[in-house]
C-alpha cells in the first residue's frame, strides 16, 4: 500500500517552462488536494477535487491547473513558470465526508530559476 | 471560513505533558477540527480529529467545548522526535472537506 504517491520529488525550472507534477493515490479516496508550502510557511491550497471530472479552485489557484479523469490521480500543471512558483508541493488525499484524515504525499521541491 | 488562531512557538522537556490551545471563534455547525503534525521535509501527517468533547488516540487527546470556540491538543510525555510543527484545522464540511493551514505552532522539546 503505497499511499500518496508524488513525482518527481526535486525539479528546477527556467521562467516560461511548464511542467507537470504528478499524483497518484491507490486508497480508492474520493477527495483530493494540492498544496504548495513556501520557506516557514504553512501549507495553502491550489486545488482540489471531491471526484473525478470535478475540481475547484483553492486559495493560490492562478498559474496551475488540475484535472482529474480517474480516480486516482490527479496531476497539477503549471504553465509559464515564474520565480514565484519556487515552493513545495504537497499532494494529499482523504475519503471525504465524515472522515476527514489527509494522507499526504512526500512533496515536489520546485525551483524556478 | 473558519479562521484558526494558535501559538507561534512552544517549548518544553522530555517527559512533559504539552497542551497547545488553539482558538476558532467563527466555526460553523458541521465543520470537524483536525490538528496535524508536520517534520522539516515532510508532508503534514494526520494526528487527531474531533467534533466536541473529549477524542482520545494511541498519542494524542483533543479537548473541545461546548461552544466548540477553541479546541486544545493534548501530547503526554513528550520526547524529542515529538519536536516539530502542529496545526489547528477546522475541516470546511460543505466545501470538500478543505483544509486551511495557518502558520502553526513550533514545538521544540529538550532533553
């Protein structure tokens, strides 16, 4: 049982490229989420899903987009990379309604140079 | 939404009780309050949730009252791999269940 499943866990990029971050849950949770956590900072929320085909925006949405065609995973685009997007990425998972614990990824380390 | 209001930092020995009180003034009937743990590189790991009253686990007790206004995380006999940082969430139940993290609470314990 893997759990949260995040790659790749470091990756620096030039302004103006665009990457995906991958996500991959294998608990069979409905609810997903994507978090970025700046230097001493806490967590704050990009995205999040209660079930494929369905997302919505979080608190930092501009810059990234989500999709969620399966159930299991769901990955986090950004476009045109800027130095503000340096952060860590956490994706994390929970079963919804009435059980709230989030199982949480291990992280993605961005650098944008 | 639900803000939370927590102490910056907390110090303590090994073998302590550590009591971290947080406020959450504007929670709302359905909402749930969670606190979670957080190592340096790590992803926020899943201590404790309740709704009122009292919730015991195998490391953790969460004390919440009548008018669910403030909730306190109870850690018994610290040690020094309990060093780290904690956040107070209030669980938004008719948004998906999200999560609001705030700054937290730094936690150093010392032998």
């Amino acid at each position: 049982n893997a759990g949260v499943t995040q790659t790749p866990k470091f990756r620096i990029l030039k302004i103006g490229q665009s990457m995906t971050l991958q996500c991959t849950q294998d608990m069979n949770h409905n609810y997903m989420y994507w978090y970025r956590q700046d230097p001493g900072m806490g967590l704050k929320l990009i995205y999040y899903s209660v079930g494929a085909g369905i997302t919505d925006k979080g608190e930092v949405p501009n810059g990234y987009n989500v999709s969620r065609s399966t159930t299991e995973d769901f990955p986090l685009r950004l476009e045109l990379a800027a130095p503000s997007q340096t952060s860590v990425y956490f994706c994390a998972s929970s079963r919804g309604q009435g059980d709230y614990g989030y199982t949480f990824g291990s992280g993605t380390r961005l650098t944008v140079v | 939404l639900a803000k939370t209001t927590q102490p910056i930092s907390m110090d303590s020995y090994e073998g302590q009780e550590v009591n971290i009180t947080c406020s959450h003034n504007n929670i709302a009937t359905n909402d749930y309050i969670t606190w979670y743990q957080q190592f340096p590189s790590q992803g926020p790991r899943f201590i404790i949730q309740g709704y009122k009253t009292k919730v015991t686990n195998e490391v953790a007790s969460l004390f919440i009252p009548a008018d669910r206004k403030s909730s306190t995380l109870s850690l018994p006999r610290v040690s020094l791999s309990d060093t780290a940082v904690y956040y107070c969430l209030v669980v938004i139940y008719n948004q998906g269940g999200k999560l609001i993290f705030g700054q937290g609470t730094e936690l150093s314990v010392k032998p």
